[in-house]
C-alpha cells in the first residue's frame, strides 16, 4: 500500500510537473553563500550545538556541519541557521 | 519571519536552559506556536535563546517534563523600559520637560526679520507689527492669520503697498513692497551758463534764461553764454539758466608714430614654481634648481591656511612664468600716418568730451626722423561749451562779453 502511494506521487511529480517538495515531504533549503541556510519541512530538532545541527526528516535526517551556528528563527516545519556552514549531508531511511 | 517590533512592544527576554533535553525542549516548544529566535549553545550543557515574555510564563510545563532549568539573563523590550522609568521618576520627568520645553521653545517667534523695506525705517516696521503681536517671544499660537496681521500692519504703514507676513519655524518674516514714489524735482540755485572754452558758437538750445550770445560768434573762456537774469530796468528776477550751447572749439595734436613696432608674444612655454610660505619667508620647493626664461611675464597665485578671517602665516606660492618673444614689425610711412591720425582722433574726443563730434580735421605738418613720425593735426571739434556759473551777488558783475552781446 505504502509502495503504490509512492509511485503515484512520483507520478504525480513527473507528469503535472508539481514541484517535488510539495509531493514528496523532501525538505527544500536554500543556502545564501555558506551564510545562512533556511530549511523547510523539518520534522524537529534532534541535535543542536555550535558545531552541528541533526534535523528529523520524514524520512530520514539532515545533518548541518559549520562553526558559530545560530538558529535565527524556527517554527514547526521551517528552521533558518546562521553561521559559517561547511557541510550538508543526508541520511535516509 | 520575525517581528523585530512585535518582539519590542511585547517585551523579550535572553533565557539560559540547563539541561539534557534542550532539543526537545525547543521542539516542543515551537510546536506549542511559541515565539523563539538565536538559539545558542553556550556549552554542551546549556543553551541560550530569545523569548517573548508571554510565551516565558507558559514555559514552565515544559521545562518540568523535560527536566531543564531556566534563568533569565537579559531582559528587553517596552515593559522593561516601562518599569525603569517607574522606579526612576527623575529620570522621567527629565524627559518630558525636555520635551515639553523644545516644544514651547518652537512656538515662540524668536526673530522678526523685515525684507524689502529701503525708504521706510525698519523701526516704524518693528514698532507696527509688535502692536499687532509680532514681536520676539510672542506665542505663534496667539497671532491671528498671517493675511489678517498682513491687512493690519498694511493699515498701518501707509507707506508700503503690500505686506507680506509668514511664519517660517521661529522666525516671522515681514516682506515689504514700497510704493513708487516719484522723484523730487532737482532744485537749482540760480545761474548762469558760461562757455569753458574759447569757441565760435555753432548753436544754441536755451531752456531757461537770456541768451545773451549769437550764432558764429566768438566767445572766451568764462564768457556768459545764457544768463540767468531775466527782465529789464526794475522788473528783474533770477532763474537757473538752462540749455546747450555747442561750440566749434580749435585743437592742435602732436603725435608720434614709430616705424618699427616692437610686440611681445607668448611662446606657449610655461614652468610653474611652488614654494612654502612661512610669514614672511618663502622656501622654494620646486623645481630645485629653475632655470628661467630670458624673458617672461609672471604670475603668482597665494593661498594661506585659515578658516574664515582667520588666517595663519602659513600658507603655499604658486608662481608661473610664461616665456614671451619679442617681434619686430615694420611699419610703411603710409601705415604711420593712418595709426597717428587715429591716435590723433581719440585724443581730440577725450579731451572735447562725450558727444563732442569732429567738424574738420587738417594736417599741418609731417615729418620723419629717427625712425619716428611726427604728426601734427588740427581739428575743429563741435561740442558743448558751457559751464554753470551760480548768481552770488545782485546784479551779477558785468561781464566783457556780456556786454558786447547787449548791445
């Protein structure tokens, strides 16, 4: 059930050309530069110091590496982090 | 995504957080539809983040389930200052009157300044409209509409024929328009009018007295021309003579020309000089060693430190020097002549006067010598020749040409 659900929105994706974050529940960033970073469809914070930010995905995490993060600004499905970021990496499910 | 005003007006504070679970602590929180911005660690153990003080009072529930502990450090926004203010009543009165006394200060006229007024005293104008209120430290709020005070004080200055008045800040500004007032007639003592030069009169133009000479006459100098008493026998009376009488009055020019002219042009070439100033003293600063034009015209521009009239014996010389060359022109006799001639021409007109006019001119005599021409011209110049001469005494002395011309 779960597996055709997916291929639907897929499909759904491919073919009205609908943007993939909106079908999906995939997180969509935008950097400025390694600056700022504004992320939304989190799903929580699961880790945070200057250092390293761990978000929850819906399926899956994201990790953030840098140095003097600061989250500016959070909201339940939005974050925006500040600071001098130097990796972003995904881990799935 | 946040409200830097909203943040202010509610009051927000820096909170601290101890604890294992701050993570779960902001996720619940933010769930909660909390206010929260510049989540920090300070250490692994403790973070730090701003919240608004609505939201501070209900965080309590939370940080019992997540077993952390909160302190605040910093507090900011309106309800803090509120409180300052509160427990600082000087503080603010202080402020207040502040502002209570710029604002008294600006709805005082301080200046009255009048525009415009040439013939009328600014007193008058002054004593006028402090009558009507405008006056340094009368409230702004008191005077009546600048176009009711502008018909009052136009009332009463009947000299001007329109007033303007206008409130500009702290300062009322009356502008004046006078009325046109027609000259005085000139007053003149009575005169006669005498000739200045030897001349034949060529003709006359009498105003105002007795013409006492005739068309083609001679005249000498300080001869009465119009006389300024008029009547015969015991029926006198005095007037200012007035007229033109023109003349045609003889004039001989010398001139000389010489045959080669020398000029002085510029080459282009320039070298300019700086040098420091010191009160008296100027220290060449470049060039080190100049080496000047044979010949040059030279200019100097000086500039001294200062501000205003103040001026320090300090200062920087720039000096320019332009080479010239000289040129030699020959000149035909031809060419000599014409030139004298016209030399000759505006000699004669400078010394007959402005509408003087040349009648004849001859040549008497030309001669060349030493590399010169010499010229000597005749003009017959007609201009005017009288002169005024005031009545001091009654019956004026008689005079030798008056006499002449009476008969």
């Amino acid at each position: 059930m779960k597996r055709w659900s997916r291929r639907l929105r897929h499909l759904a994706a491919g073919v009205l050309d609908l943007p993939q974050d909106v079908v999906l529940e995939v997180p969509r960033i935008t950097m400025i530069g390694h600056l700022q970073m504004y992320i939304e469809n989190h799903r929580g914070v699961l880790h945070f110091s200057d250092k390293e930010l761990r978000l929850l995905l819906t399926n899956g995490q994201l990790i953030v590496n840098g140095e003097q993060l600061v989250i500016r600004a959070i909201l339940p499905e939005e974050v925006l982090l500040e600071g001098r970021i130097a990796g972003v990496r995904f881990i799935e499910q | 995504m946040r409200n830097v005003l909203k943040e202010w007006t509610e009051g927000h504070v820096t909170i601290a957080v101890r604890g294992k679970r701050f993570e779960r602590l902001i996720n619940m929180a933010v769930r909660e539809g909390f206010y929260i911005w510049n989540i920090r660690r300070r250490s692994p153990e403790e973070g730090e983040c701003d919240i608004l003080v609505r939201d501070y009072f209900r965080l309590r529930p939370l940080l019992r389930e997540t077993g952390c502990r909160c302190r605040v450090v910093r507090r900011e926004g309106m309800p803090f200052w509120l409180i300052r203010m509160r427990l600082r009543p000087g503080f603010t009165i202080g402020i207040f009157l502040f502002f209570l006394g710029l604002y008294m200060l600006s709805s005082l006229i301080w200046s009255v300044e009048i525009v415009g007024a040439r013939n009328i005293p600014a007193e008058e104008l002054q004593q006028a409209a402090s009558k009507i209120g405008i006056k340094p430290w009368a409230w702004k709020v008191k005077l009546k509409e600048p176009q009711y005070l502008q018909q009052q004080l136009l009332a009463m200055v009947p000299d001007a024929s329109w007033i303007g008045v206008e409130l500009k800040g702290t300062k009322a500004i009356i502008q004046v328009v006078e009325k046109e007032q027609p000259e005085p007639p000139k007053m003149y003592s009575p005169r006669h009018l005498i000739a200045k030069k030897k001349a034949v009169i060529h003709r006359i133009q009498a105003e105002a007295g007795k013409t006492v000479v005739k068309v083609n006459q001679f005249v000498d100098k300080g001869q009465v021309l119009i006389s300024g008493v008029i009547g015969s026998g015991g029926r006198q009376a005095l007037v200012a003579a007035r007229g033109r009488v023109e003349g045609e009055v003889w004039y001989v020019v010398n001139v000389s020309v010489p045959l080669t002219q020398t000029r002085y042009s510029y080459t282009g070439e320039q070298q300019s000089r700086y040098s420091l100033l010191a009160g008296e003293y100027a220290i060449r600063l470049w060039p080190l060693r100049p080496e000047p034009f044979e010949r040059f015209k030279h200019s100097e521009e000086r500039a001294y430190l200062g501000y205003g009239d103040f001026r320090l014996p300090l200062g920087w010389k720039k000096e320019t020097l332009y080479a010239v060359e000289e040129q030699k022109q020959k000149r035909s006799r031809e060419e000599a002549i014409a030139l004298a001639k016209r030399i000759a021409q505006h000699d004669v007109l400078k010394k007959a006067g402005e509408d003087a006019r040349i009648k004849d001119e001859k040549v008497l005599h030309t001669k060349e010598e030493d590399g010169k021409v010499y010229l000597s011209v005749h003009y017959a110049v007609i201009e005017d020749i009288t002169e005024e001469q005031p009545i001091v005494t009654l019956p004026p002395a008689p005079q030798p040409g008056a006499d002449t011309s009476d008969q």
